[in-house]
C-alpha cells in the first residue's frame, strides 16, 4: 500500500461564505494496480479532519498501519482509502449542503466522486464515517444511486437525545455575543481553542450552520438566547434532516446497497438510542444490515475500523 496526497480544486466550494479553503488536501492510499479497485471515503467526525487519520498515535493505530495490517492478515485484497479535508470554520462538517457553511455535499457528489471515478476507472464507491461522518455517510448512502455502499459508526440520530441536553450548557455563554457570528469571529481570534466549554458552543453553532441556516445565510439557532423556549419552526428543520425520520422518506433508496451501523452501548452523547430506533427501522422496511452494538462509548473506537473496511470491500468487489 502506498500514501500520495493531491491538491483537489473546487469550483463548488469556491466563494463560500466562511472563506474556508476551496483547494483541498486529500491523502489517498492505494494499494498496487489500484485500477478498478473499490473506493473507500471516510468522513471524519466533528472537530476532525480525515487526514488526521494518519496520525502518528502510539496508543492506537493510524489508517495506513491499519490497512497495510489487514491485509497482510487477508481481511481485505486492498481498497482505495480516501481521505478528504473537509474541515471548516464551523468546527467540522456534517456533509450535507448548507446556505452558511458551502455546498459540500455538491462537492463530495458532483466534484470528487466523478473524479476519483475517472482516475481508477470504477464506480465502487463507499463510504464510512464516524459521529458526524457516520450521519453524513448514512444520510449521502440515502439519497445517492453514486454510493454503492456506506458504514455509519455512531453517527448522529434521534436529535432530541444528541442535541438537546446541551442546549442549556451553551445558552450563558451565547447570550454574551449578538449572534452566532460574532461568537465565532471572536472564538478563532483564541489562543485557547480547546475549552469544553468553548466546543460545546462551537458544537451547537456548526450543527445549526448545516440543519437551519437561512436562505441568505445566516445561523439559526433553535432556541430563543433569552428564555432557552425552543423555536418550534427552526428545531423542525433539525429534525426533518434527522436519520431517523429521513429512513421513512429515504429508506428505500438503501436497498441493494452494503450497509453497515455500529454504535457503543455507552455512547455519551445517547447516539446508541437513534442507532436502535434507525435498526428497528430499517428491518420494518426490509432493508437488509449488519447492525451491532458494543461494550464501548463514543471516543477511541477507530478499532472498529477493521470491520467495517472489510465489509464495505467485500461488498464493493462483489458488484459488476
């Protein structure tokens, strides 16, 4: 397996309205005569970025080590692993397009996908990701004929549960702050960015960024900084963007499709619960699954890795 790193310039994602970068750093690893091989893209979770992924950890085990690995073991004959920066200033991504963050959804499906196509000459794509990269592999696996297969580790479902319980632990220090902007201008001026309480508030804004924006690109909040009262209306856009109420419009579209759900029984942001709800869902529709839940909570389960790369491969090399 070898590691090459391209520049990737988008059109899509050029003048977006944070000024993230709109020239990409992708690391791609590819195992010999990578031609017609399955694609695999992992979507990182929230404060991530894929690439980070390689990472040296010498209490864990970086992508590359772990596929090199898996291989060697026979788990897998070898899969393009791409790995995207999709980092922005809202703290992550969630994969899906926004009116204030950029079209990154367009970018994945209409940019990338078509070009990682052309260059190894396959359309076995499949995704996997993790918490926020779980939500968006399972949501994209839903509305995409592209993607061929998807693995969602504790990816975000049943927002009442995810999202909620923070709502009242970011309220104080919003209220500082005339809206959601101004907190994040003031928060990327810190030397400090890693305060729990600073990322709690970082959370919610990037959430609202990609499920409420406005039409002309202002962060919504779903809850009104004065009284805490939930805004009926802008709390209904979250949810209509929730897995586990998109599986009833969507769902069907997952069929013949690879896909793959894990979660920790200990998850501490209560992911474990949309998980179940999302499982129980798809077996009424007839969506056929591997669904597993495990001891573990919600952080240092890049273990789980081992499984899922396999499956989506042997999936993924099965298809014409």
């Amino acid at each position: 397996m070898r590691l090459n790193f391209i520049t990737f310039e988008s059109e899509i994602l050029k003048d977006n309205p944070l000024q993230d970068p709109y020239i990409r750093r992708i690391g791609i690893i590819e195992p010999e005569d990578p031609i017609g091989k399955p694609i695999i893209i992992y979507l990182s979770g929230f404060l991530g970025s894929s690439i980070s992924m390689l990472n040296y950890d010498p209490l864990s085990e970086d992508i590359l080590s772990r596929v090199e690995r898996l291989k060697k073991e026979g788990k897998i004959n070898g899969s393009i692993i791409v790995l995207p920066d999709m980092f922005t200033k809202v703290g992550g991504n969630q994969y899906i397009n926004s009116q204030a963050v950029g079209f990154y959804e367009d970018f994945l499906i209409k940019e990338l996908i078509p070009y990682l196509e052309e260059k190894y000459k396959t359309r076995k794509i499949g995704l996997i990701g993790k918490s926020s990269g779980g939500y968006g592999a399972l949501v994209l696996g839903m509305k995409y004929d592209e993607i061929k297969a998807i693995a969602s580790h504790s990816g975000d479902a049943y927002f009442e549960y995810v999202y909620l319980p923070m709502f009242p632990k970011v309220i104080p220090y919003l209220r500082k702050f005339s809206s959601p902007e101004e907190w994040l201008s003031n928060f990327w001026k810190k030397q400090n960015k890693k305060k729990k309480e600073d990322l709690n508030v970082l959370n919610i804004i990037g959430m609202s960024a990609f499920y409420s924006p406005s039409s002309e690109g202002k962060i919504l909040l779903p809850f009104d900084l004065d009284s805490g009262e939930i805004i009926e209306d802008i709390w209904r856009k979250w949810l209509e963007k929730d897995p586990v109420r998109l599986i009833e419009k969507l769902g069907e579209n997952l069929k013949n499709k690879g896909v793959f759900i894990d979660v920790g029984i200990k998850d501490e942001f209560n992911i474990q619960y949309g998980a179940r709800i999302i499982h129980n869902k798809m077996k009424k529709i007839g969506i056929e699954h591997y669904y597993e839940e495990y001891e573990d909570g919600h952080m240092n389960t890049s273990y789980r890795l081992d499984i899922s790369i396999s499956f989506i491969e042997k999936y993924l090399s099965q298809l014409n």
